[in-house]
C-alpha cells in the first residue's frame, strides 16, 4: 500500500522527469532524441496524472483503451501526407508576426529552439497531444462515472451520456481522421477540460483568465466557440457559491477584461507586426526552414487575407448543395435533444436566477452558428458547439446540481424500455463514423448516396 507521502514523491518525481525531457527537447539537434523525449514527457504528463488521483478506475481504462482501439483503426494521415491546411498552420509562429493562430506554432517553434521544423517532429507532437487529450477526457468522463457508483439510476444516465458522446458523429474519434488530424481545436479542448477541472478550487481557480487567454492565442475564432463556455462555468460559480460571491464576480471581471483586452489589441495592430510583408516572401523563407507541406496561397490566406478575401471564398463554396449543410442536418437530433434536456431543467428548477442559468447552453448555440455564416468549415464547427454541450451536462453532473440530477432520474425509465434501440442507434452513428473537416465523414456520404438511390427507385425516377 502507498502512502500520501510516497504518492506525492512519486507525482513529483514524474513532473521533475517531464520537465527534464522537455529541456532536452528543446537543446537537442536530433529528431530521434526530440521526439523520443516528447513521448516520454507524454507519458510522464499521463502517469502524473494518475499519481495524483492516485488511482485510475475501470471505466477510465475501459474509454481510453476505446478510443485508442478507435484511433488504430482510422486513416490517420502520416508525417508526408498531413493536410496542407493543418501542416501550414504549425509554422505561423509570433517570431513572425501575431496571426489569428500563432500559440500552438509558437510551442513549436520554442522546442525547435527557433531551429529547423521536421514533419516527423510535428507529427508526433500532434499525435501525442492527441493520445494526451483521448486520455484526459477518458479520465474525466471515467471519474464522473465512478462518482455515481452507488447510486444505479445515475450511473445509468451517465454511462448512456459516456456512450452517446463516444459513438455520435462529433466524438473524440473526430480529431483522428486524415482532414482533422492536428487541428488547433485539440490544443483548446484541452485548455477547456483543464479549466474545468480547477474552477472551484480556491487559489488556482485565478489561472481560468490565463486559460481563457490560451483558447483566444490558439485561434482567434474560439472567441465565438469556447469563450461563451468559460462565461456560462464563471457565472454558475456565481450563481452557486454565495460565500464566495465576491471573489467569483471579480474573477469574471478579470476574465473578460483579459480577453477583450486582447481580442482589440490583435485587431488594431496585428499587421504591424508582420516581419515579412507579403506571402511570397514569407513562403520563401520557410521553405528553408521546414520540410512540412505548405503552399504560398494558405500563407496568404492566414495572415495577409483581408474579411473581404474570406467573404469571397464563403460565397463561392457554399450554397443550398454545400456537403457542410448535410454535418448539420444529420446532428439535428443530437442539437434537439440538448434543448430539451436544457428546456427540462428550466421548467424543474425552482430558483429564478437559475431558470436564467438553464437557457444560457440553449443561447450560445445560435450565437455559435454566427460562424456558420462566416467561414465554410462547418464540421469543424459542429463538432466545437455539441462538444461544449456534453461537457456542461457532465460538469454538472459531477458536481451534483440538483436540478441536473433530478432531470437525468427522469429519462432513466426511457433509457431502459428503449435500450435496444439506444445501443442500435449508438452502433450505426459509430459505423457510419464521425464527420470530418467540412462534412459528414465517407462513410455517411455513402450512405446517404446508396439510400438517395434507393429513394429514387422506389418512386420511379
């Protein structure tokens, strides 16, 4: 048996060899000694954590052992064949300029020691961020679990959100697929799980401005996605903790200071920082100093590109027979069924204040879909606000709201006559896999192909 005393030595012996990996990362000129040192500052990062909640239960081993079966068997683009969008992204650091998206390529550029960038480096720092992030969340979901053990009803509502979040078109196992592979929405999943995790602690709660700051860094289109999820967490700390009041409003203050803060700066003088003048050049340079795919127009497109660049692109590619439109017909139910749950806790909560509270999840989904009428990556998108939508369902769960808890009793009596059917519709959702950069992922298309031919038949055409 470990004690408290050999937990702790053992949690900062993994954090000190993390950090002594990721020094070497950095100083070393070897590929192999850099990303030898990222896996294992990975797997330190992993065991810390497990050392800290000194346990790891069965149901986090269970969904973290899930989604790696699921990343194993999906087409994982490799270190040559990353998508040009995604690859081009990693290297507009702030040494260069401050773009829209400069955080993640600046951590890149900070463990290459402002050296050359490798594909096999990047890659596998993607990779890890990924496999770190399937376990952070296999480890939340895990615990929420294991907290309502004794307690039947709940632990069935729980696992049913577990295995409709897991299997539906915007889990986890989008981040896998050769178009979202390495996308900056990982980075600011993570920061969101992490924020999540510390809000109701008393002295590190303060780091959710710096959080918050870190999701604007890693895109400045997070703004409209995940920024409205730190205002609705901030404001149900103030809504619940009447002892800490005070504390809760300031820390919402600071919060939103920080982020307009920042937000206006960017927008007034973001091209005067700009080292290189156009694209051309920029792209000349860095075709010395990475071997990654790029190309001159995406360089353009992301940084130098005006509003009027990206309306024209918009107004070119989407329309009434956009595949983006089909991503969000086929997650109607999913969105649906959200607003219900949300609806059912207004009408069950009793405290008007809190009535309020419980149309804020249904409020930010409009305000979220702004985006859908500026930019054309609508499964990107999708998959951010139904996200969202699970995590304040399960944030909620585990800290016992009483509206949430009675709400969740009451679909267990559905949840048990229908479970033939839930579990049918959880397999065919994960069979026909989770959507993609802009649509729906090959295999629904080709569903939805092969039933429109049949549909076709059958009336004669």
């Amino acid at each position: 048996m470990i004690t408290n005393k050999e937990n702790k030595i053992w949690t900062l012996f993994l954090v000190v060899v993390g950090f002594l990996c990721l020094l070497l990362l950095r100083y070393s000129q070897s590929d192999i000694i850099k990303i030898t040192m990222l896996h294992t500052a990975n797997i330190c990062a992993m065991l810390s954590v497990i050392s800290y909640k000194k346990s790891i239960n069965k149901y986090e081993i269970s969904i973290f052992c899930f989604l790696c079966v699921q990343y194993l068997f999906t087409v994982t683009p490799g270190p040559s064949s990353m998508n040009d969008i995604v690859s081009t992204s990693y290297l507009l650091s702030y040494r260069y300029g401050a773009s829209s998206r400069s955080l993640i390529p600046t951590i890149i550029d900070f463990f290459t020691n402002g050296g050359f960038i490798s594909k096999y480096f990047v890659w596998n720092f993607i990779f890890c961020t990924t496999i770190f992030l399937s376990f952070i969340i296999s480890v939340y979901l895990g615990t929420i679990i294991q907290r309502w053990q004794k307690d039947n009803d709940l632990k069935i509502f729980t696992i049913f959100l577990t295995l409709l979040y897991l299997s539906c078109f915007v889990s986890p196992a989008a981040y896998y697929g050769v178009e979202n592979f390495g996308r900056f929405e990982i980075f600011a999943f993570l920061f969101m799980l992490i924020l999540v995790v510390i809000i109701d602690k008393p002295i590190i709660r303060w780091l959710v401005p710096l959080l918050a700051l870190l999701v604007l860094a890693t895109h400045i289109m997070f703004v409209i996605m995940y920024i409205p999820f730190v205002i609705i967490m901030l404001l149900y700390e103030i809504f619940t903790k009447t002892g800490e009041k005070k504390q809760s409003i300031l820390l919402l203050a600071v919060t939103l200071l920080i982020i307009f803060s920042a937000l206006l700066l960017y927008v007034l003088f973001y091209k005067q920082t700009f080292v290189f003048g156009d694209a051309q050049s920029f792209s000349e340079y860095l075709s010395t100093k990475t071997d990654l795919i790029f190309n001159k127009n995406l360089v353009h497109a992301m940084m130098y590109s005006e509003l009027q660049d990206h309306k024209i692109e918009y107004n070119s590619r989407v329309s009434v027979l956009f595949s983006g439109n089909l991503t969000i017909l086929i997650n109607i139910p999913l969105i649906i069924l959200f607003i219900f749950f949300w609806l059912k806790c207004y009408f069950n909560e009793k405290k008007k204040i809190m009535k309020f509270f419980f149309l804020l999840p249904i409020l930010i989904l409009p305000f979220q879909s702004l985006t859908f009428f500026m930019f054309f990556d609508f499964g990107r998108y999708i998959i951010m606000m139904l996200s969202i939508q699970f995590m304040l369902i399960f944030y909620f769960i585990y800290v016992k709201n009483e509206t949430v808890l009675l709400v969740a009793r009451k679909t267990i009596p559905f949840i048990k006559r229908n479970a033939f059917f839930i579990i049918l519709i959880f397999l065919t959702m994960m069979f026909l896999g989770p959507i993609t950069e802009i649509a729906p992922g090959e295999r629904i298309f080709s569903a939805f192909q092969r039933y429109g031919k049949i549909i076709n038949k059958i009336l004669g055409h």
